[in-house]
C-alpha cells in the first residue's frame, strides 16, 4: 500500500467535502498492480470482484445491442423493459409485489446510494450505519453533509444492527435514516428474516428511513435471504448487477423506492446522470435468463469459501464473522499482531498475496482485523492459501 498518496485534508485548495477516507481495499489493489508491473505474480483476495466473466447471453446481448439498435440515452429512472424485468424478478425469487414504477436504474449501486441519500436526507441529518461496514457508505454520507452514526456491532448479536441498538442511539439524538446490508461487507453475514422483519418495523415505527443494501443477494450459503420489501414498503433497497450477475466493470445497477421517492429520485438522476449506460441496460436484460451460468460461479465461490473455512483456523486465523453470503471471510489478526494494515503490506511484499486491513471497515477496532475475498477463480484462491500457510510458517 503506497502511503505517500496524497491525502485530500491536505490538498490546497480541495474542498472539505472531499477530505474523506481513501477506500484501502483499492489502494491494495494499486500496490498489487505495481508489484504486477514489475514482474511479481500476486494473488487477489482485496477486492470484492467476481473472477469470472460475465456470463455468455449478457456478453451476446451486448453484441446484437451494438448491432441493431441505436445506443443513446433512455429516461432517467430506466430502459422500462429492464425495469419491468427487475420488478418481476421480486415476485419470482421472494414472492413480493414491486410495480416497475418504483424501480429506478442506476449506473452501479454507487449511484443508487448518492441518489437515495440525496432524496431521502437534508443536510445535517443523522444517518446510521453498522460498523464494521462499506467504507464508502461513510464517505458517501460525509460528502453529502450528512453526519455518520457508526453502531458498533458485537458476536452476541451475529454482528447486525438490532432494533435496541438503533433506538437508543434514536433516543441519544434523533435518526433520519439507517443503511444495512446483508449479506454484509466486509463480514459475508445475514440477517435472518425476522431480525430483518424487526429492524425495519422499528423504523417505520420511529420515522427512519430504512435503506438496505441486498446487492450479495443470491450470493447466500448458510440461511434464507429476505428483501426489506417483503416488510415495509417505506424501505429502500438497492441492488446491482455487479456482485451475483458478474457484470462489475457494465456499472449497472437497480433501486426499489417508496412511491413518494420516485419522483424526487427522477428529478435529481436527469440533473446528475441523465440516465445508466443504455448498452448496459441492454445487456443487463440478459442476465435474468443466465441462471444456469451464474449458479455455476456461485458453486465456484461456495468451494473457495469452504477451503478457507477449512485452512484458516489452522493458520491462526480461527476467529472471524459468521460467513454466511457474499465472498468474504473477515478474520482476526490478533495471534499475530494488532496492526493489520502492517500485516497486509507484509504479506502482499513478502506473499504475493493482497488482502484489506479491516481499518477500511472499522476504524475503531479494525487495525485488529483483515478481509479476504474469495471472488477468485479456485485455483488462485488455493494457490493464495497455500502461500499464506507457508509464508506465516517462515
């Protein structure tokens, strides 16, 4: 990790909107890539990035889109077939009613989250968020001038946000709104449906917004998945087609809103986007019917995950977060050292293997822990692991 990177809070002349955090899983990455440059082989598990192609009918449907049709704007909120298309798919996979009216397409769910905040939220107003967490929900929520709540989570309640812990922090000042996701990151825990079913009746109970994060859906190995949808329809969800879908680099994404959102979402997506990649839109359609494909990738991260469920404990490594979805395994790094960041520029000079401090996740209690990803093909995932085990055997 290049510690002489530029820090926006010195920078003559930045904004102080801009002074947040770097995103340390992409500084990784960098560090990675230079060590690449000059020759080295680095194995990945820093980024929450599948290793797999995108799957052969989006690429097909990428190709006859460049062929036949014009490739221009479409409306703010979305092509509408790939917005009719996504409210089918709630009442397929969770047997929930969603009118394509409510589905806004958003260029990844980076812009769901600005375009969200932006319309649900004013200035000044108090968000909250699970720690460890996304780091860029905090930095998201900093620009935009809202003020972050960070709620500590702890093992006895599987490391999710409960409804006592956001109404003691409502009581302590009050909340506009609170962001979870589950499956999380960088943890790869799920909340069960009916912690998800309580968080969100509390909410709608005290008048906070509820936004939640579901873009690792169908990326589930241990529990039952559940849209927030399916208990409030005051809640937002984002999603994506870039984690399940394996289309990160087509910046494509989706987001169900309150009825009463649709509009100002529309408004602020014309001034700030004008609309999502039309060619992705395109090409996304297509993914719904790659199932097969995708489910095989999935099998691929289900091997990755028990290999490292296997060999982690072994290592030392035998405290970590409930991995129930996504393709994360979040561990302690306490047998070896309480500084992570340390640990990881350590093992990516000395390994080859990059992995992300937990300082990205959890600034309090992170320098004691790291992510790996197991996004990766399972030969590189094995080569990573076999290279860890000797490298912490030196």
């Amino acid at each position: 990790m290049d510690e002489t990177r530029h820090d926006p809070l010195n920078e003559a002349g930045a904004s102080r909107r801009s002074a947040v955090a770097p995103f340390i899983a992409m500084d990784v990455k960098s560090a990675a890539n230079a060590l690449e440059a000059a020759g080295r082989r680095v194995l990945h598990l820093e980024i929450g990035e599948p290793g797999a192609r995108t799957p052969e009918r989006v690429r097909d449907a990428a190709r006859a889109a460049l062929e036949d049709e014009r490739i221009g704007y479409t409306e703010a909120l979305g092509w509408r077939p790939l917005r009719e298309r996504i409210a089918r798919h709630y009442g397929e996979h969770y047997g929930v009613d969603v009118p394509a009216g409510r589905v806004a397409i958003t260029t990844g769910s980076s812009a769901g989250f600005n375009l969200a905040f932006l319309a649900a939220f004013d200035h000044g107003d108090r968000v909250a968020i699970a720690s460890p967490g996304y780091p860029a929900y905090r930095n998201i929520l900093a620009a935009l001038g809202l003020h972050v709540v960070e709620l500590p989570t702890a093992a006895r309640d599987r490391h999710v946000i409960t409804p006592e812990m956001l109404e003691r922090a409502h009581e302590s000042a009050p909340l506009a709104g609170v962001l979870v996701a589950s499956p999380g990151n960088p943890t790869g825990t799920l909340m069960a449906p009916e912690a998800l079913a309580a968080l969100t009746e509390t909410c709608d109970r005290l008048g906070i917004r509820f936004i939640s994060d579901e873009i690792y859906h169908r990326l589930v190995y241990e529990g039952r998945e559940e849209t927030a949808l399916a208990f409030s329809d005051r809640a937002i969800v984002i999603n994506s087609f870039s984690k399940y879908y394996c289309m990160t680099g087509w910046r494509i994404g989706w987001t169900v809103l309150p009825q009463e959102l649709v509009r100002p979402v529309e408004r602020i997506a014309q001034s700030l986007y004008i609309s999502a990649p039309d060619l992705s839109q395109r090409a996304a359609l297509a993914a719904f019917e790659a199932t097969d494909e995708l489910e095989a990738i999935k099998a691929g991260y289900a091997a990755n995950r028990r290999l490292l469920l296997d060999r982690l404990p072994a290592m030392g490594f035998d405290d970590f977060f409930p991995v129930d979805g996504a393709f994360y395994v979040y561990a302690s790094t306490r047998r070896f050292t309480n500084d992570s960041a340390a640990f990881a520029r350590a093992m990516l000079e000395e390994a080859g293997v990059a992995a992300t401090p937990g300082l990205d996740f959890d600034r309090s209690r992170g320098d004691g822990h790291i992510r790996f990803s197991f996004a990766g093909s399972e030969a590189e995932v094995a080569e990573a692991v076999q290279r860890l085990e000797d490298w912490l055997k030196r």
